[in-house]
C-alpha cells in the first residue's frame, strides 16, 4: 500500500505514520506537510531514515503542487490529517481554517479524483455535531451536523464535500470522526498537555468558564488503530465515529492530572469561557466495533499516567516547542486578557 499521508509532521500524523511503519511491513508512506506551527520533523525522528518513508514540505491548497505529488506518487491511499486544529486559534481568526480545512480538502479531493485511489480518509471530528445536552444520548452517525466554531464549521464544510464527491463522482471517501485525542507529541496549546507543561513549570491552570464542560477522550494509539482499520475494511461514502467511551468534565481532568503530578488544586485559575463554548460532547461507536472490528482498548486513567509520564520524561520537547511562535498566542490568549 502506497500512502499519502497529509499534515503528518503534527500530533495525530506523526504518531500514525509512527505506528503504520512499525505495523506494516509492507506499506510505503508519503507524509505532505506545510510545517506551520504545529508541525514538528522532530515527532519523526525515528523515522525518518525508514526507506519506506518520504517527507515532502507542501501545502495541501497548493493545487500544482499537489498535482505533482500525484502525477509522480501512484498513491493507493489518503489520509488527510492536514489542518488547522486549534478552536481558540480558529476564534481569533477563521482565515486560515477555511483556506486549509476545506479549500485544502477540495484540493486534494479532485487530485485524488483525477489520479484514481482505492480510499481517501477524511479525519474528522465530534465537533461538527455541536454540542449535547447533560442526558442526550451520545452522537451516532446520522446526528445533523450543527458545528458551532469557525474550526468546526471549516472541518463539518471538508466532510460535505468528501459526501459530495462520493456521491457526484463516486470517489470511494471514507469519513473518521473522533473525539478528544491525547497522547505524545500533542502541541501544549490543548488542554491535556498545556495543564501538564504548566504544572510542571508551576504556572497557573487556566480552566474557561465553570470547568464542568465535557469531552470524550481517546488515547492518540486507540485513534491510529481505528484509522488504519477504517482505510482496511471502511465502506466507501461511510462515516465512523470513533471515541474512547471517556466522558469526563476538564476540572476531573485537571484534578487527575494535578493527583497524578502531587501538585495542590490551588494552582487552578476559572478564567474566561471560550466564547460559543460547547458543552457536552459524546460518541456512539457502535459502527467502527460492529463493521471495522475496532475498540478502545487504553482506560483514560491509565492512558493519561502513560501521558503524564512521557511529558515529563520529555520537558525538553516541550521547552523547544513552547520557545517558538507559541510564546507570542500564549501571551495574547492567557496573559493579556
Ligand atoms: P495538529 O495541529 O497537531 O497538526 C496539524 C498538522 O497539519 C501540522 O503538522 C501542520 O503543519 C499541518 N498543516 C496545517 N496546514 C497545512 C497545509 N495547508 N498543508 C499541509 N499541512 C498542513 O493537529 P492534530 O491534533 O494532529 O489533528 C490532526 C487532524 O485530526 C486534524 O484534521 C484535526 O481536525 C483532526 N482531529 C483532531 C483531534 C484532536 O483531538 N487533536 C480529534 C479529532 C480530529
Ligand atoms: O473533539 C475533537 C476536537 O478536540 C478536535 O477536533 C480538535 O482539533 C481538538 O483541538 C479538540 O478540541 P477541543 O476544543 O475540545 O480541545 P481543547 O484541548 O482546546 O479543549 C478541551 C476542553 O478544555 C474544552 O472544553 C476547552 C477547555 N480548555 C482548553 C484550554 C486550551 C480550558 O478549560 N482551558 C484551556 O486552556
């Protein structure tokens, strides 16, 4: 299987291209990637050797570029990662979602349309369902698409189009919504390794609002998993919802994190809420288990220890990412509101 992997150099890519290398033997793969802030050549260090692997520096809304890859790559497969990620960025502005998430989606769809693939991977997200309500019952599939940010809007327009072109010119487009992925290597602008890297500098723990909004959380291994089995077995023009059956509110997530570390509760700031903040986030996974043969297999507890762990046995990591353009957004976002 020859892959094209897009946005690999980021959190969710590079730990997929990761555990594709090291699972199978005989897949090939092309990572395409702008290295905006986000993306980080050094979360592929160990792979980046690997004759199987090839890094190409490009933007996905570069309709020539992205021509060439395919005109040269006789992809098989691909999995778009690529994306703008970050729904506080998204609020400050909703620019660069719309020229990355969907024009950028649109491009790669019509280069796969004309190149031929056996399967294009969208990987989507909870967040263009909305918001639940305390007692609704988790998303399935056929929940409307409601997104309530500027990220989610751009990533609930990409999924419109992969239906469009499934349905228009038969692409076989597989759909991936996941919920809340933590893991190694996720960039400390996100609750779980910003409140790490906070604790450990013994900084304060900026939660928005009243802390009791809810998120799904799903170790990054459990997603990788899930995608690969979807790109082996998933119907073409289907959607799966993928989670880890996770539900907990950010202050649980901050008072574990804080138990874990043996730091006081003290440290917690409510600040602001994050404006058009969803509330309550919930997956129905019942697809992926019953047609992909998938489960989460990581508890949070146990994968946000492993998490916890790994922050601190790499600080240096995160010391390199957090001295670069992030010290300018953390101080807009957290110190001068
Ligand atoms: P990330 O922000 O860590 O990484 C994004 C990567 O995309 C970076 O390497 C960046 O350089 C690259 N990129 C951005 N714009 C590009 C462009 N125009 N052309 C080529 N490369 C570009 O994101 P992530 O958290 O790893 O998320 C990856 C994907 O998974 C996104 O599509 C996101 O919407 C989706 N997703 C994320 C989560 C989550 O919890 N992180 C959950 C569900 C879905
Ligand atoms: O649900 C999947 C989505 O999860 C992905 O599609 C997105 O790419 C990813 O960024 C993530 O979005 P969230 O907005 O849920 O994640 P974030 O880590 O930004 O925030 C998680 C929760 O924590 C949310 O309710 C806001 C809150 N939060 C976040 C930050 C950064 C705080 O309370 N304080 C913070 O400083």
């Amino acid at each position: 299987m020859r892959l094209l992997v897009t946005g690999g150099a980021g959190f969710i890519g590079a730990n997929f291209i990761r555990f594709v290398l090291r699972e199978y033997p005989d897949w090939h793969v092309t990572n395409l990637d702008k290295l905006t802030y986000a993306g980080n050549l050094e979360n592929l260090r160990e792979v980046e050797d690997n004759p199987r692997y090839t890094f190409v520096r490009g933007d996905i809304a570069d309709r020539e570029a992205v021509a060439g890859l395919f005109a040269g790559g006789g992809f098989d497969a691909v999995v778009n990662f690529a994306a703008e990620s970050h729904v506080d960025r998204s609020i400050l502005d909703a620019g660069p979602f719309i020229e990355t998430n969907v024009r950028g989606t649109q491009v790669l769809l019509e280069a796969a349309r004309r190149y031929g693939v056996r399967v294009f991977l969208q990987v989507s997200t909870d967040e263009v369902y909305g918001s639940l309500g305390p007692d609704d019952p988790p998303f399935t599939e056929e929940h409307p698409v409601k997104p309530n940010s500027p990220y989610s809007a751009s990533k609930a327009a990409a999924d419109l189009l992969c239906r469009a072109y499934h349905e228009t010119y038969g692409l076989p487009v597989v759909v991936n919504r996941c919920s809340n992925n933590y893991g190694p290597y996720q960039f400390p602008e996100k609750l779980i390794p910003l409140m790490i890297a906070n604790v450990l500098e013994n900084k304060p723990l900026p939660v928005y609002g009243d802390g009791l909004n809810v998120r799904d959380w799903i170790h990054v291994e459990d997603h990788c998993r899930g995608i690969a089995a979807a790109l082996r077995r998933g119907r073409p023009g289907a959607v799966y919802n993928f989670g880890g059956r996770a539900e907990r509110t950010n202050l649980d997530v901050v008072r574990t994190i804080l138990r874990i570390l043996d730091r006081p509760e003290s440290l917690i700031r409510f600040v602001a809420d994050r404006p058009g903040h969803d509330r309550r986030y919930a997956m129905d996974i019942a697809r992926a288990e019953r047609e992909l043969d998938w489960r989460p297999r990581w508890t949070f507890e146990d994968g946000l220890e492993a998490t916890v762990r790994w922050y601190v046995d790499n600080a240096e990591w995160v010391q390199r990412v957090r001295d670069g353009a992030y010290r300018e957004y953390y101080r807009r976002m957290y110190e001068e509101r």
